[in-house]
C-alpha cells in the first residue's frame, strides 16, 4: 500500500521538547509514551543511533489492540518501503562480489525479463530498478500483490510485459514497487538463492539484525511480532474507530523486495549503524563496500519539489531532493537529510540519517498513525540539527484534519445527487469474465443478492456491486479493509458490455489501489 509513507497522520497536540545534540533526555520516553495514548496506536518502537553508538532501542505500548503484551526492543514491525534500502544493499553485496554491476542491463543476468516497449526491455539497468524512472506510472502493477497475492514473484514480473509506459524512459519521476519484485527475481536469478533467503542469510544474518524477517512466513512464526491496526470504519480511510486487521491482510509475497520486511527496534539500530558507518559492520569486517555506500546514496532521478505548507511547515520544503538507491536524498535546515518512509496496511515506518552529524534515527508504529511518527520523527530531527523548538504533533494533525476532511468533503459531493438513472442492462447481462493484460481476470456474477466481483488474482478480495448510476456500480468488498472503487460497464451498439473501466472511490485512497489502470475487456459471457 502502500509501499511508500504516506500522510497518514493522527490528532496530537502535545510537544516534545528536547535539547540540541545529546542522547535522548530525561523525560523523553515519558513523552512518546504521552503521544502514543492520545494518538490510539497501540505501540511503537524507536531506534537511535549516535556517532556509531546506540543511544535508545526500546518500545511503547503494546503489540495489538485489548492485548497486554509488550513491544520491547526485539518487537518486530513491518518496515514497508523503509525496506527498499535493504534490497538495494544486497544488490550492493552483488556488486562487491563482482556478480553484478549497477549499470548492467537487467536482460543479460535476466534474458526472458520484457517490459511493454522493447527498447525499454534493452536498455534497462540494475540502477534503473531503483530509482523510479522507468516510465511506469504511479504505483503500476501494485494490484498484482496489493493488498494480497497469489502469483509467484517470477509471474509478476512477467507481467510487466504488458503494463503500458505513462512517460518516456528516464523522463520523469514516478514511483513504482513492481520494478523492485524485479530486483529480487534478479538476485535469486543471480545467486540461486531466493530473495528471502539472500536477505536472511547474506544480509541480515551478516549485519547482525537477528530478529528481522524477509518472508511472511518467517514473521507469522515470530511470536514477538506486532500486529496491524488502521481506521476503516469511517467515511474514508483514516477516519473512524482504530480496527486490528487480519494478518492474513498483507501484501503478496512477490512485493516483499519492496516493503516486506519486518525488523525490531534493535535489528534497525543496527541496521543505521551499517548506513552511518558506510557498509562497515559494528563488530569488525563489512556488509559492503564503501564505494557501494556512495553508489546507494547518491541522487539519481530529480524530485518534483512542492510546498511544504505556510508558517513553519514551509521549512519542510527542500531545496533539492532526488531519489536515490532505495533512499531520498534531499536538504533540510542546510543538513543533508537521507531518509525513506514506508507503510504496509496497519503499520507505518521512517527511517531517517543524518551523515553529517552521525545520527540515525528509525520508527515503527503498529497503526496507520502518521501524525504520530512525524511528529516524533520530525522533532528529533530538529532537536539533532540544533534547530528551534516547534510543536510538530500539533501541525501535523491540522495537516491530517484537513486531508482527511478534503476527502470527506470530495466523497460527500460525489454522492450528493447522483443521476439515479439505470442500469441500462437487466443485471444478469453484466455478468462475466473480463481479462486485464496485466492484471488477469475479474469475474462479475449475478445472484439472489445483485451482482458479485471478484479479483481472481487476489485471494479473498470479492464483494457486492451497488449501483450508482447509469452503468456505474462501487465495490463494497467483504473485506472493509479494501478500498471501494467504481466500476464503469461500457456498451457497444448492440446494447453488449464492451470494456470495463474503474477509479477508486475515495479522492485519498492510497496509490497503491492502481484501479485506473485496468482495462478489463470480456473473455466469456455467464449471462445472457
């Protein structure tokens, strides 16, 4: 979902107030402690790291909602799109191995690899699968594995065959999670290894991060892992009471290489350890090179710079920012800030290094509380640059208020008055199987209870067709967690279902619902 973090913030008012360049203070778990019960998030974990030493690694709260056991320092989180990093570190073990190299074209390592424009299929690099310049547009592909999956890693990347280019190659800026699932077919291609495997053995297990997981299987059998929360039974995502969602609700294994993982408050101290130390490994010896450490910190494809807001949110506008291996690279107050955020459904992550000061800093929170990492987040960070006070819970809850606000507003108006003309079609003659290129098969039945859609890729994500108007009908999928979407039936002349479009129907749903981008057209007919 989401593999990239999103503005997904929570009311909060109180400040944290820290002084300039030390450990963390007296008072300051006390805090976090204050902001994790007013924000609802059942629990948090925080790693710090100083000039190479641990200065904090513990947790707050507690793993899942009406439970009491604890989250401490091996508590392992989803790291979403945090983990982008890591596959790029093991790409970077590759390297220094000689196994690979960044600018290799991902076709001699991988000869069957095709995306849509054959050019495209030629020319693309190991570095062009990081660093969100293929041409794909936002998010493309991520319905193959989000919010769940049932192809191998290797059919989703086959996939890529068919999904069509928005820009030119290297272009533009768009992100993407597919062209990672990539990278992690490329490293078993290359090692024989799976990508979990790999990164447990080579990556983790080398660096000393003993709690961390690769594989969904590996966290299910983790018995200190916390579990994920959001706020699904509003208006829009985000609003309403805090829900503990079904842990079967998680992104398909094939994604894994982009936001998969899931690490403890110790395993990411560890892990900042490596990054400030440029590949070295605490106890002696190296991860990587410091030669791959300058590779997957430096900017490749420019950022869009927008405005960070009025008033103090301004600073927050850079001004440069660019997207590295796996990282965003970008400038904050003068400092030079490398940083990635992350958020799989219920869990939502930041990872934050300062190189010039030696300061790493990483969160995880086990609910979609945004405004509570920022704010946490966002604080140390000034409170490490030295940089005056500013209630960032505070501006990042009105920021918050007003997203989610702006969609209920947009949603409600959408609603209104909708012309309650139609269907055109008694109900039974919308029923079928219609065939995305990229996607497969989504299959509308008719019943005693209205019409019936299901994903076939995506393993329990089915539910009920309400009509909207005209020929346009929204999901209300059995699982609430799901983003509803509309969903348009076109006919051709003869009064026959010829193409079917859809768009999700909240204006804020995550990226990651890439709905638009079906083009569903019928294979067979069931009604008549």
């Amino acid at each position: 979902m989401i593999l990239k973090h999103r503005a997904l913030l929570a009311p909060l008012t109180l400040v944290l107030a820290l002084p300039a360049l030390a450990d963390p203070p007296d008072g300051f778990e006390a805090r976090v402690e204050q902001l994790r019960v007013r924000s609802g998030a059942p629990g948090i974990a925080i790693a710090i790291v100083e000039k190479g030493k641990t200065t904090l690694a513990r947790g707050w709260g507690v793993r899942k909602l009406r439970d009491t056991a604890p989250v401490d320092a091996d508590t392992i989180f989803f790291t979403g799109s945090t983990g982008k990093a890591l596959t790029a570190a093991a790409l970077a073990v590759l390297v220094d191995q000689g196994k690979i190299q960044w600018d290799d074209r991902v076709i001699d390592h991988m000869p069957w690899f095709r995306m849509y424009d054959p050019w495209v299929t030629r020319e693309i690099t190991v570095r062009d699968l990081l660093v969100h310049r293929s041409g794909l547009g936002l998010g493309a592909g991520d319905l193959l594995f989000v919010p769940r999956g049932s192809l191998s890693r290797k059919e989703t990347v086959k996939r890529l065959a068919f999904i069509k280019p928005t820009t030119s190659f290297r272009s533009s800026y768009a992100y993407d999670n597919v062209l990672y699932a990539v990278a992690g077919q490329l490293i078993e291609e290359v090692t024989g290894k799976t990508w979990e495997d790999f990164m447990t053995q080579d990556v983790f297990k080398r660096g000393g991060m003993n709690t961390a997981t690769a594989s969904y299987a590996a966290r299910l059998a983790t018995r200190n892992r916390a579990m994920q929360h959001a706020r699904i039974g509003g208006v829009v995502r985000g609003d309403g009471p805090l829900s503990m969602l079904d842990e079967r609700e998680q992104l398909g294994d094939a994604g894994s290489p982009a936001g998969g993982m899931a690490l403890s408050a110790n395993d990411l101290a560890r892990w900042l350890t490596i990054q400030l130390g440029r590949g070295a490994l605490p106890g002696g010896g190296r991860l990587y090179s410091e030669a791959q450490a300058n590779e997957m910190w430096k900017g490749v494809t420019p950022l869009p710079i927008g405005s960070g807001g009025q008033g103090p949110m301004a600073a927050l506008t850079p001004k440069f920012s660019s997207y590295a291996l796996g990282w965003n690279v970008a400038d904050y107050r003068g400092a030079k800030i490398i940083s990635h955020g992350g958020a799989v459904f219920g869990s939502i992550a930041q990872v934050i290094l300062l190189p010039e000061q030696e300061v790493g800093i990483a969160l995880v929170v086990n609910a979609e509380e945004g405004a509570f990492l920022r704010g946490i987040s966002q604080t140390l960070v000034d409170h490490y640059l030295g940089a005056p006070a500013q209630d960032w819970p505070a501006l990042f809850a009105a920021q918050y208020e007003r997203r989610i606000a702006g969609g209920k507003a947009a949603l409600s108006a959408t609603k209104a008055a909708p012309a309650k003309v139609g269907p055109s079609l008694a109900l039974e003659r919308y029923a079928g199987t219609y065939r995305d290129p990229w996607y497969g098969d989504v299959v509308v039945t008719s019943g005693a209870d209205g019409l019936r859609i299901d994903f076939t890729t995506t393993p329990r994500m089915a539910g009920r067709l309400v009509h909207h108007q005209y020929d346009t009908f929204v999901t209300r999928f059995d699982d609430k967690a799901i983003e509803p979407a509309y969903v348009t039936f076109a006919l051709d002349a003869d009064g026959k279902v010829s193409r079917v479009s859809m768009k999700a129907e909240s204006p804020i749903a995550d990226f990651s619902y890439d709905y638009h981008d079906l083009d569903l057209r019928p294979v067979a007919k069931v009604g008549k």
